[in-house]
C-alpha cells in the first residue's frame, strides 16, 4: 500500500542514508541492498482521475494530464495550464503543475491526425525531518527539508477516421529524490496507446475505448554508491463513453446528459497490485459528479472516492475547478489517510 512505501521511504532515507556518512556511522551500513524510495512516482496526479478511482489508462477526456497514459494527451484540444494539490498524511504535500496543448489536421479522404504534447512539474513536500542513525536514535541534531519531484516532457500522435481512434504516446521524467545526506536522480519512461470506436445510436453518442500503459520504465536511482529501484506499473483497461444528443445551451451545443465508465488493472512492481473503477456524470457538460472504488488483490483492501467538477467555455476561453475526497481506512496504529485534493485548469483556443 502507498502509506508503507511513504514510511520506508522516509525511515530508509532518514536512517539509510545519514547512516552512510563516516562522521556519524561505520561500514556496516555503507551497502545496502536494493529497495525503491521513490515515493513521488508512487502518487497518481489528476483530480478528475482520482475522482474516478484513479481510472485513466483508455482516458480520451479533456483536459487530460498523461499521468496514467501518456496517448491520452493526443485528444488534447486546446491549451490548458492546469494546477492540482493534495494534501497527504504526515503532512506531506502533493503539488502538480501542467501545460499541455494539441493541434488537429485532416486530408479530402476521410483521415485525421493530432498531435498533442505537454510539459509537467510534480513535488512532494513534507515537514523538516529529524536525521537519525542506529547508533543515535533519538537523532544526531540534525534535520533536513525533503523536496523530491520529477519533471515531465510527454508527447502523443493520433490517427482517426470517422468514428475510429488509436493512439500512441511516450513520456520522459527526470526525478530527484533527497536524502539527508545526498542526492539521487534517475529517468523514468511512460508508453502507452489508447484505441477507441464511437458510433451513434438514436441520436446519442456511444464510444467504447481501450487503453494500454507501461510507466516508471527506466534505470536505478543511485545515491552515495547505493541504488533503488525504479517500480514501474503495468496498466490496462476499458472504457465506455455516453453522451445524448446535442442542444444549444447558454450559447453553446452541449449534451443535456453525459457519462464515463473506467475500469482499469494496475499490476506494481512494489507493492499490491489493484482493480480501480470509476463514473462521471455530467450534466450539461457544466456540473460532473464522480465516484471511484479501488480493490487492491493481495490484502482484500479497498479505497473510496467521491468528487465534482465544474467547468464552461466562455469563447475562446475554458475554465474548470475540480475537488475528490479519497477515504481509506486507518493504519493499524490509528493514522487517518483520508485526503483532498483539488484542481483548477484554465484553457484557451487559438
């Protein structure tokens, strides 16, 4: 489960580490075996995603951010700089920040193309964290300000005729990661694809979509001759789209009812691998209310969210705000891993 990774993380970095420095702890710590302190990677970004459960894989809505499928960014429809925040338990921080935009193009037979692409900026921030050692327990005196994050550069292309989609997208994270002592940097890859087949039926459109993702593929993190893992995830699944027919409303033609089903597999490298499902509903394309349930296999444990969004197109301009409360029972000795996070997301057409 995440909350075990954040506390191996942050026990292994405090102690692991400063442990490693000759003025406070001898040879026997000076080789560690390998482990993955890369918590940063481990949080998914997206509010609206979070909302349905952490969903996303076969993810074909706007604005997306590519965390859980790099192609997703290919249906981008405009420029969007969007913001996101999550408070954790033990005071850490979530901040992410995205640019993204995307351009389409057609030819007289029928064929279309887009391109879509983004950068993005993700910190996890906590509170001062005291530097202790086997020797010096109680703590050498010490402290430290850990500010891990990782740097996105994401780019996708798309092909479609009529109804018929496909999507291919990579994306390249540059990741830091502090310790009390050192320093470790590595680059993670993401690839993924994402296919999909609208049609309409009685007026109403109806789009079942598919997706396929490979993400936090790359080398080790190295760190004062020590090395950790890079636990990637393996991620799969499908998706249903609905939307009745169009009317003019406030100045626009919109759908009165619109909705999205997601159910995806994630398979981790470290830790429990998980079934997430997710609903939208939308009415008006205005207000959206969501709801997702996550299953993880091994330990028969499950996680909750609920969330809302709201957003219009004044023109050119788009604008939206986004909230999802995740609920997840306590640890066994009591911590509260209820979280909150919220987004906002401000797009213009060129």
């Amino acid at each position: 489960m995440l909350v075990r990774r954040i506390l191996i993380a942050s026990l292994g970095a405090a102690v692991v580490m400063t442990a490693a420095s000759p003025s406070l702890a001898a040879e026997p710590f000076a080789k560690v075996g390998t482990t993955s302190m890369l918590a940063v990677l481990d949080f998914p970004v997206g509010v609206r995603n979070m909302g349905m459960g952490g969903t996303g894989v076969a993810d074909m809505s706007q604005p997306a951010n590519g965390y859980f499928n790099p192609a997703s960014l290919a249906w981008t429809d405009a420029t969007y700089v969007s913001y996101g925040h999550e408070d954790l338990f033990f005071d850490i921080e979530m901040n992410d920040a995205r640019l993204t935009s995307g351009y389409r193009w057609g030819d007289s037979s029928g064929n279309a193309w887009r391109l879509g692409g983004g950068f993005g900026y993700t910190a996890m921030t906590m509170e001062p964290v005291v530097v202790r050692t086997v020797f010096l327990p109680e703590g050498t005196g010490e402290s430290y300000e850990p500010d891990d994050y990782y740097v996105t550069t994401a780019l996708a292309g798309a092909w479609e005729r009529g109804g018929e989609s496909i999507a291919v997208g990579v994306a390249a994270k540059y990741v830091r990661i502090e310790f009390a002592s050192d320093e470790g940097t590595a680059w993670a890859f993401d690839y993924g694809f994402v296919a999909a087949k609208g049609f309409i039926a009685g007026g109403s459109m109806l789009r079942p979509r598919v997706g396929f993702s490979m993400t936090n593929i790359g080398e080790e993190l190295e760190y004062d001759d020590r090395f950790s893992d890079i636990a990637g995830e393996t991620r799969m699944g499908l998706g249903f789209d609905f939307a009745s027919p169009a009317k003019r409303t406030w100045g626009r033609n919109v759908a009165a009812v619109s909705g999205a089903f997601d159910a995806d597999h994630v398979d981790r490298d470290v830790g429990d691998s998980y079934w997430a499902f997710g609903w939208e509903v939308s009415a008006l394309q205005f207000i959206q209310m969501r709801a997702g349930y996550q299953w993880f296999d091994r330990d028969n444990y499950s996680v909750v969210s609920l969330g809302y969004g709201m957003g219009w197109e004044f023109g050119r301009m788009i604008l939206r705000a986004d909230y999802t409360h995740v609920s997840e029972p306590p640890t066994f000795f009591g911590v509260d891993r209820d979280r909150d996070l919220f987004g906002a997301t401000v797009g213009a057409r060129f």
